[in-house]
C-alpha cells in the first residue's frame, strides 16, 4: 500500500531526520520506525535556495539500508530540483517533493517523478499563497506547507500556514495528501489536523522527545501507525 495515494485510517506522521543524531543515523532510523513512525523525512537542503547545507542521496541510501521497508519522503529544498530526481530515485526514496518557487515547469517535473514510480509533492514556503498551486493541483500526490521559513529544524510554528492548509485541502479532495512540515509537536499537531492536514512532518518534537513513541502518537492524535 502507498500512503502518499488514498484514503487514510489516520494521519501520518513523519520523523524529520534533519534532528536526529548525525553519528548514529541508522540506529535513530530504525527506533522511530520501531516506536511508530509512519514514514522518514529527508530534508535536503543547497545552502542557496536555504541558507543551509544538509545532506544528499548518499544519506537517503543509507537510510534506505537502515529500513528496508520505511517509506522515505525527501523533501528537495534546492534551486535545482530536475537535476537530482534521478539520484534520489536510485537511493530509495519513495516521495520526492520540490519547491515551486524555484520550478518553471513543475506539472512536468511532478509527471517526470510519477513516470519514475514515486509519489510527486510540491512544497510552498510561508510567504507563498497556496493560490500560486493552481496548475498542479491535478498533478500532485502530496502538498506541504512550510509552516517555517525552510532551512533550520527546531523553529517555532507558524499559524498563519493553518488556513492554507484549509484552503488546499478544500480544493485538493480527501485522497491526496497535505502535509505540514515545521514547528510540529504535540501541541500544534491538533490545529494542524483539524485544518485538514493528514501528514505531518516532526524533527526536534520527535528526535529530542523522552518517550518518542508518545509524541508519535501525540502528533498523530490517535495511537499506533494504522497505514502499515
Ligand atoms: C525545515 C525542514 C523541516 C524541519 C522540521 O526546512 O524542511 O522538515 O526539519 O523540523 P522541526 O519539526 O524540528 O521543525
Ligand atoms: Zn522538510
């Protein structure tokens, strides 16, 4: 079964590695699959199109060899998507999501990701109206909203991202995906999923959490991954 197409039991909650321990990535992998993670997000980052630099498809791979059977989702923040489709496909990803802030042709990027047999996401930053999404609202599998400016884990929440969120699901149906990626915790994952988001997306509330699998399932709002 594909998460990122469908119905859904319950939301989807996906770790962000981005805040796990660099020194023992396979191990943290592998503890929040056990402990309930819906799926991993790999965030990769240019420090152009963010002011960061994080990692490439050798990480996705090696997180591809730490769980055989995680449904990885990376999250392309660079200035040139169309350029490491392939890459991340050969590393395992299942999902690959780019910007459209930096995409002239996203319909045919998003079909280019979809012919290679992944799921297709576009992401908008905070200041993007979700209106910019028009011609590949056909398109996409998934939309993530930026509820941070991109580049950093551990940043506040961003509550104007909420009624984005809102307006895109309106518009998106119950079948795809609309994903809410930073500042989540426990105590802004419930805004999040009444706005209609169902993938959620956690770095610092999961990774630095005492007990993972309560924040999992705080964020998720309901108990144990039911996708899997
Ligand atoms: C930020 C990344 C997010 C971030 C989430 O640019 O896209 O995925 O790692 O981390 P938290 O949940 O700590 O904000
Ligand atoms: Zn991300």
């Amino acid at each position: 079964m594909c998460p990122f197409r469908g119905p859904l039991n319950a939301p989807l909650v996906g770790p962000s590695i981005l805040s796990a321990d660099f020194t023992r990535l396979g191990a943290e992998v592998r503890d929040v699959v056990r402990e309930g993670a819906d799926y991993i997000h790999v965030d990769i980052m240019d420090g152009h199109f963010v002011p960061n630099l994080s990692m490439g498809p050798a990480m996705c791979a090696a997180v591809r060899r730490a769980a055989p059977r995680a449904w990885i989702d990376v999250h392309l923040m660079i200035g040139n998507p169309a350029d490491f489709i392939d890459p991340f496909v050969h590393a395992g990803a299942n999902n690959i999501t780019f910007h459209l802030e930096v995409e002239r042709k996203p319909v045919a990027l998003l079909r280019r990701i979809k012919e290679a047999g992944l799921t297709a996401g576009i992401a908008i930053k905070p200041k993007t109206p979700w209106s910019a999404l028009a011609a590949v609202f056909p398109e996409a599998d998934l939309f993530l909203v930026m509820s941070v400016e991109p580049g950093f884990g551990g940043q506040a929440f961003m509550r104007s991202s909420l009624p984005k969120v809102r307006a895109i699901r309106k518009r998106c149906g119950p079948l795809r995906r609309v994903e809410m990626d930073g500042g989540i915790s426990p105590d802004t994952a419930a805004a999040c999923r009444d706005a209609g988001c169902d993938a959620l997306v956690a770095g610092a509330h999961v990774f630095g959490a005492p007990n993972r699998r309560a924040a999992i399932d705080a964020i998720r709002g309901v108990r144990g991954s039911r996708w899997r």
